[in-house]
C-alpha cells in the first residue's frame, strides 16, 4: 500500500522518519529487522496522551513494512515499576490499597471485581484490545518477567560494576540548577502530576549510602517494596547488603543469583536500549529536559555498549479543554473509551495528521461532529484525486497498515446525522432504521448494519458524552398556547412547510424546504442562493427555525431540522404543528 512519492516536496513526517530509521538501522545493524520501542506504565488507565508514545513509532514501523523492510515494534510493559500512588477515581480501589505503594505493579492487587491477577495486568488488558482495534502490530516485553527470569542479570552485573562510571555521569546534573521545563500551557496540577510519566521518570537516580553508590534497588524480602538502601556490594562474590526503609527487613544476597530488584529508572532505560538494539523511540517532554531520563540515557547506554535512538520529542494530547493528562489520575479518556465513540480510523488519523512536536485535542463533546465532517471530506477529496500529498498519506495510514486496511462502515453516512437519529430514537432500532431508510429514497437503507460501526459510535456518544438537558425529546401534544398565539406570518410559515411534507420527504427534500419557506414568504424563490437574498432573510430563517424546535421539542435549538423532521415523522408533524 503505498503511501506518497519519496521526494522533499512531498514526503510526510512518517516518510521522513522512515527514511532515517532505515538508514540507521542499515549503519548500527545492517541486515537486520529494524527495532523501534514505546514504553508503557500500567501503573493506572493508560490514556490518550500515552497513545502517542506508541502510535508515532508505529506510523514510523508501518511505512518501513510498506517498503518491505523487517521491523519490530516493541513495547515495553514497565510492569515492575514500583507503585507510587493510588489513582483518583478508579472503580473498585479505594485508600486501602495505599498499603501497596512502593511494591512492584504486578504484586499489587488488581481492583475489586477485576478478572486479571493483578494490577498491571489489569490495566494493561484493556490498552492491548484497543491497540488490536487500532491495528497496531508489536512484540509486548515484561519488564516483571525480564527482570524475575535473570533475562537482565549480566546487564544488573556490569551495571554494578561500573556504578563509578554511571554516578559520574549523573553528578554532572545533581549539582546543576535544573533546566527549565518545556512545557505546554496552560500548566495545571494534572499536567505537574503527570510528569511522573512512564517509567516513573521522577523516582530517584539510586541510592548513595555510606557504601557508595548503587544503580540497583531490590524488592524487600519481607514487605515487597522498594523503600530499600544498598550498604555493601563486593564486585568479586556479588553479594550484596540492603536493609529496609519500611519494615527494617535486612538480608545479603548474591546478586549473580538474585532477581528480585530492578535498575533504577535512569539506568534502565539505557540499559534496555542497548539490549534490544532500539533504533527509534520518542519521548514526552516530561523525559527531554536538561538533566531527564532521555538525556542522562544518552550518556549512560554507552556503558552497556549501546547508542542512543534517534526519536522525536513528541507533544501532549488534550481532551477539549483539559491539560497534559496523567496515567496516575483516574477518569481520564483512555483509547478504550475513545473507540467507543470514534471509528480507529478516524482516531488514527488524529494521531498520523500532526506532526509529534504538535499537541493537538482529542473531542469528546460536540467537536467529534465537525472532525467527522472534516474526516469525510478529506475521504471525498481522496477518492476524486483531490487532496494535498500529506494529506493523503495520513489518511492512507489512517485507514489501514501494512497487513491491509482496517474494517470500515459499508455507508457512512454523516456521523452528526447518525447522532441525531439515535438521539431521537432512543434505543428502538426498527425507529432508526426507518428514518435512516428516508434520507434517499432513491437508494433506500436496507440494514442498520450498512451503517455500523459508525452508527454504535454515535449512538454511544450520544448516551455517554451528551447531558441529560441536552438529548432531544419530542413533544408528546401539541403546543396549543404557541400555536393560538401565532401571529399571521408565523401560520402562514407552518402552512408553507405542511404543504410541501410529502413532495419534500427526504434528507435534501426537506433541507430545501425548510430554508425555502422563509424565502417564498419575503416574495423570492425557494431556489434563491444567499447571494441574491437581502441579510434579512437570514433573519428571519433562524426565526422560523426557532418555533419550529419549540413546536416539536420544546427548546430553541436541537438536532438539524430536516432530520429531526424525518425522525419525527410525518403524520406526527402535522399533529404538532397543529393541522
């Protein structure tokens, strides 16, 4: 599937990266499968903003199988982190599991009534399905497992051995005045907190106790947590002293037999780049300030014989309104929760349109309409041969990958028009399905199922994202008062639409009609453009609309008329506007 012409004129962001990833890979590893690495803490819902740490090596991954490349994208579930806090908001986990914090996330227990043997496999359940939805393909890695089975212990050993080395680089930042940080505005307390990031990017750089300093942090023997400090280590015998923080629990081990710690977040990133040969990863802003986890790791992964991967720094994804999101506070939006309203296409091309350094927001209010719209105009622009370059690549990765393109909606008909309906019919499918079946009689709906997914998507973004005192309910009788005090204009209007109901019954029919009537009542025709119309009309066109919303819903606004009036159906309107 190819993507765009390789040229400068026309390459996308993903282009330009591929081509740099596929040449570095050729100069570190010739020959060898190409390896691009997200990083991922289950240490709570993992949400929106952390989709990005995977889709933009997974853009990068896809084009390079495009242009018949091997290439492994892995994702490093940092299941072994420590448990730092007990996130807001979480269903089924309440203050007690504050008794938790400092073990490994996968000692701790998942929340109550969960089907999943602990926390990190709890939360990690739910990104896995989503990223299945989404058609990312990956090699998921324990870092529980990695570690618990010895996998690391040389790179445990020679990290220990060399502590001298690594303190050294890490004391050039200790005694430094930090950087300032690049952040985004606005700054609020959900954004300070999320700079924990994956990883546990804030936790400390190892222990300097009156035995020096140590890159490695066991897990108590006693209590399980981490609130321990190395007092010896013997580089010849391997063993190692540790006591602890939290329960006094003291023990020495042989760490060439031992593999119940961790390397500290700073040593352990590097570490791991080396060991999987990563090419190309990203990183968030809260990881590529002066004296982070991404800089300090250029630096230490030499140590394991290792480079640095090249990556962009990438930008924070928002939610309509909200700041920087953090993985550590519940209820905020997860890709579970954004499949439920959006179809993956149009969730991917969120992500492949801007480039990583973009933030951009992610709208589960009333803005999900017009990006559908703008969705669906680019779709129609790409279809005729229409579009610009760039925007055709990034709707070519939005609709599928490299294994083939994903399932889509056999019609998709406008989302904001599906909303309404299901707005409107409030569940009854057979309802739904009539009014869907008039938009063009000419080419009649013969299922629900020509519109779906799209139509469950709107349907759920109706029920779960639109407040109660917004849904629109229909007048059950007429509004006499209304209706009596109509004055000869406004009967005359009413009159105007009665008449042309059934010659007009369709989506275009009754569009043409219900901004005609305005039009025929100032002495111009219904065909009339806006050019030709004096402003007044306008006027009086919203005018007319607004007693018409009054008449069957009882509101001033609602969904747009020529649906609604389908929804409602004919006999039903007539009723309520009184003939």
């Amino acid at each position: 599937m190819p993507i765009v012409a390789q040229s400068t004129e026309t390459t996308d962001w993903v282009s330009r990266f591929a081509d740099e990833v596929i040449e570095e890979s050729e100069r570190r590893a010739p020959s060898k499968p190409v390896v691009v690495a997200s990083g991922l803490s289950p240490s709570g819902p993992i949400h929106l903003g952390n989709l990005r740490e995977v889709m933009t090596p997974h853009l990068v991954a896809d084009e390079i199988r495009r242009r018949g490349h091997q290439v492994r994208h892995l994702i490093s579930w940092d299941d072994y982190d420590r448990y730092r806090k007990v996130p807001n908001g979480v269903a089924g986990v309440d203050p007690s599991w504050a008794e938790h914090i400092g073990k490994p996330l996968t000692s701790v227990p998942a929340p109550k009534g969960s089907a999943y043997p602990n926390w990190a496999e709890h939360f990690k359940a739910a990104m896995v399905e989503a990223l299945a939805e989404l058609g990312v393909e990956f090699d998921g890695i324990s870092q529980t497992a990695q570690y618990t089975s010895g996998a690391y212990r040389e790179q445990v050993l020679h990290a220990m051995r060399h502590r001298g080395d690594i303190d050294a680089i890490l004391a050039q930042y200790r005694t430094k005045p930090k950087g300032k940080k690049q952040s985004q505005k606005p700054v609020d307390e959900a954004e300070l907190e999320a700079e924990e990031g994956s990883g546990a990017a804030s936790e400390d750089d190892g222990s300097s106790g009156s035995g020096g300093y140590f890159p490695y942090k066991p897990y108590c023997g006693a209590c399980e947590k981490d609130l321990t400090t190395v007092t010896a280590y013997d580089d010849d015998s391997t063993e190692l002293t540790y006591v602890c923080g939290a329960c006094g629990f003291t023990e020495t081990v042989r760490l060439s037999e031992f593999d119940r710690g961790k390397l500290v977040w700073k040593v352990d990133w590097p570490m791991r780049w080396a060991y999987e040969g990563v090419v190309f990863e990203p990183s968030g802003v809260d990881h590529s300030s002066p004296g982070s986890s991404f800089q300090v790791g250029g630096q230490i992964v030499g140590i394991f014989g290792g480079k640095q991967p090249i990556g962009p720094m990438y930008a924070f994804v928002g939610i309509s309104g909200m700041a920087k999101m953090s993985s550590s506070r519940g209820g905020v939006p997860t890709p579970a929760d954004a499949l439920k309203i959006m179809e993956p296409q149009l969730l991917r091309w969120l992500y492949a349109r801007r480039r990583p350094n973009q933030s951009f927001k992610i709208a589960f209010d009333q803005e999900i309409q017009r990006l559908y719209d703008e969705w669906d105009k680019l779709a129609g622009k790409v279809a005729e041969g229409a579009a610009l370059p760039g925007d055709v690549a990034a709707y070519t990765r939005a609709v599928g990958t490299a294994a083939g393109e994903l399932p889509r909606t056999p019609r998709p008909l406008p989302y904001r028009t599906l909303a309404s309906v299901a707005d409107i019919t409030a569940g009854h499918q057979d309802q739904a399905l009539r009014i869907l079946s008039e938009l063009d009689p000419a080419d009649p709906l013969g299922s629900l199922d020509e519109v779906r997914p799209r139509y469950d998507r709107a349907e759920a973004w109706i029920n779960t994202q639109v407040p109660a005192d917004q849904r629109t309910i229909v007048r059950e009788e007429p509004d006499a008062e209304l209706l009596k005090s109509l004055d000869e204009q406004g009967q005359q209007s009413l009159r105007l639409l009665l008449d042309g109901l059934a010659e007009h019954w369709s989506l275009d029919g009754l569009t043409h009609l219900v901004y005609g009537v305005p039009k025929v009542q100032a002495g111009f025709s219904a065909d009339a453009t806006p050019k030709e119309l004096p402003p007044e009309i306008k006027t009086a066109q919203r005018s007319f609309f607004a007693l018409l919303y009054h008449l069957l819903v009882g509101r001033d606004t609602g969904p747009r008329l020529p649906t609604l009036l389908l929804a409602v159906g004919q006999d039903r309107v007539r009723a309520l506007l009184g003939e």
